[in-house]
C-alpha cells in the first residue's frame, strides 16, 4: 500500500473516532481536572478546527452553533464556563468558526482577542482585571505568569488573525523571533517545548529561524503520539518526518485514536518560567478521551496528502 493511502485510512479512523465521541449537544470534552472540570469550549474549538474540509460541513455547522452560543458576553472564549475567556481558546474559536456565518460573533471575539496584545508585540493568555475574577486565586497573589505574553499564545493569536485577513501583527512576528533559544521556543502551558517551537515555526517565515527550529525538532523525538505528531508540521519534507509518520501508524489504537498522557501544564498563576519554577496549579493533564492528541495527529497527517 501506498504511503498516501495508509495515511489516508489512519485519517478516516481518528476522523471516525472524533465524531463518534462528539457530544449529543454537539460539543467535546477533555482534559479533566479536580479544579477545573473538563474543557469544553477549546476543545471543541480545537477538534471543529482540525476536522474542518475533512468531514460533513452539516456535521460541523451544528457544532458551529453549539459553540457560539457559548460566547462570553466580553466576545471571548475559555476553558469551559468555569474559567474566564482567554485568548487560546478564543482564537481557536476563530480559527473554526471563520469558515460559517457568524460575522458579528467573530468579531466581537476579534475586539477580545486583540485587547491582549502587548506593548512588545506578544499576546497574553489572559488580561488581570479578567482573571481576578476568577474566585479561585487568592487576592493577595501575583497573576503575572497567566498574564504575561508568551510565544505559543501569540503564535495561535497570528493564525487567527489571519483567518481574518488581518495582517497588522509585524510587532507580534518581532516578538516571537525575540524569544527563540537554541533553535527552540518555550512552552508555557505544555509540558514540552515541541508545542511552543512548531506552533512559532508555522507562522514566521525567517528561513534562518525555521532552519534551527527543524534541526532542534529533529534532534528531539518523543514517543508521545501527541508531541510525535505535533512535530511533524515542523519537519517539513525529511525522512525523519516519514520515520515518525510510520510510528505513528504503528502507535494508532482500534479504535481510531492515539494513547493520551499528561501533557497540559498549570504553573501558578505567578510563575513566569514553569520550565524552572515547579510550582504548580495542579498536577499535569492528560485529554483522558483522547480527542485533543488524535485531532492533533489527524490534523498533522492530513497536511500531508
């Protein structure tokens, strides 16, 4: 068998594993935790995203729904009702939402999304006076670390930006070619730094920092399928690229999905640098349904055929 049509029947299975685990209020759910709850609305925004062109528009429409009115009132959206809007979530959100008609909503989540922006050009995940209202976090302390701008999150708000055809983020481009080290960027919600280093690598185009961006991703496998597919965006044509391709095969459960492990971070709301500082909100999280790892893969393989 073909190389492109292996790839294509390991897409129909997660494709089929995803939608069979879509909620009967059109919606998805991952990443439980004691203190939070399960995600919903980035979740959902997250895996409507991957399948987009990929299965029945109808299917999606209904999510597409589900998902608006689900909108905070302040145009963003969060990790489930619970947590106030941040701009991952809200971004994604865009990023899915763009392909209906919803101009009015995504708008009022583009007015949200750019509130965030800092003065270095990089975005934040949440603004203080929002997050202060989330009763959980003592008065007396610091949010600095949620607040401040880091690479991933500005690097997700720039592709929704340009779902928008929006193109005023030349200082948010300085800022993420300002925070590459050694090749790498660095993960503040993920506890590894393939998540932050692809999601910067697919949206610059400096071909000296793209260059040490793939050497760092080639010199740093991982067995977890969701960083194993995660990398392959940054890889490019390689044949480190169709080594971890045909792992991946290899790693593909029955039922159409990947195994999922702890691989989302809390650091307290304080800690700028978690990859130093231990501190933590709670204990790292795996999407214990797997939907976030094999919407990842699925949408990793399917930019490749």
């Amino acid at each position: 068998m073909k190389l492109e049509d292996t790839i294509n029947a390991s897409l129909d299975r997660a494709r089929d594993y995803l939608l069979k685990n879509l909620g009967k209020d059109n919606l998805w759910r991952d990443f439980y935790t004691k203190t939070h709850g399960e995600s919903i609305d980035w979740v959902t925004s997250y895996v409507g995203n991957s399948l987009y062109g990929f299965c029945d528009k109808a299917i999606l429409g209904d999510v597409a729904r589900s998902l608006v009115n689900r909108q905070n009132k302040n145009g963003g959206w969060g990790y489930n009702h619970k947590i106030v809007p941040d701009t991952d979530s809200t971004a994604f959100a865009i990023m899915f939402l763009s392909g209906f008609d919803f101009k009015d909503k995504i708008e009022l989540a583009r007015q949200f999304l750019l509130k965030h922006q800092r003065a270095t050009g990089g975005f934040s995940t949440y603004n203080e006076d929002e997050i202060r209202s989330y009763y959980r976090i003592p008065a007396e302390m610091s949010v600095g670390g949620w607040c401040n701008e880091t690479p991933e999150i500005t690097a997700t708000a720039i592709q929704a930006l340009r779902k928008l055809g929006y193109t005023e983020v030349g200082k948010a481009f300085s800022y993420i070619l300002s925070q590459q080290i050694n090749g790498k960027w660095r993960s503040y919600w993920w506890n590894n730094d393939i998540y932050a280093t692809v999601n910067c690598f697919n949206v610059i185009n400096n071909p000296d920092s793209r260059n040490k961006a793939k050497e760092w991703l080639i010199n740093n496998p991982l067995e977890i399928p969701f960083y194993l597919g995660l990398s392959l965006r940054g890889l490019e044509a390689s044949e480190e690229q169709n080594r971890r391709v045909k792992r991946l095969f290899e790693l593909q459960k029955e039922d159409g999905s990947w195994e999922s492990y702890p691989i989302l971070r809390f650091p307290n709301p304080d800690n700028k640098e978690p990859w130093v500082d231990a501190g933590r909100w709670t204990d790292d999280v795996k999407d214990q349904n797997s939907l976030f790892t094999t919407a990842t893969i699925l949408a990793s393989l399917s930019s490749l055929v």
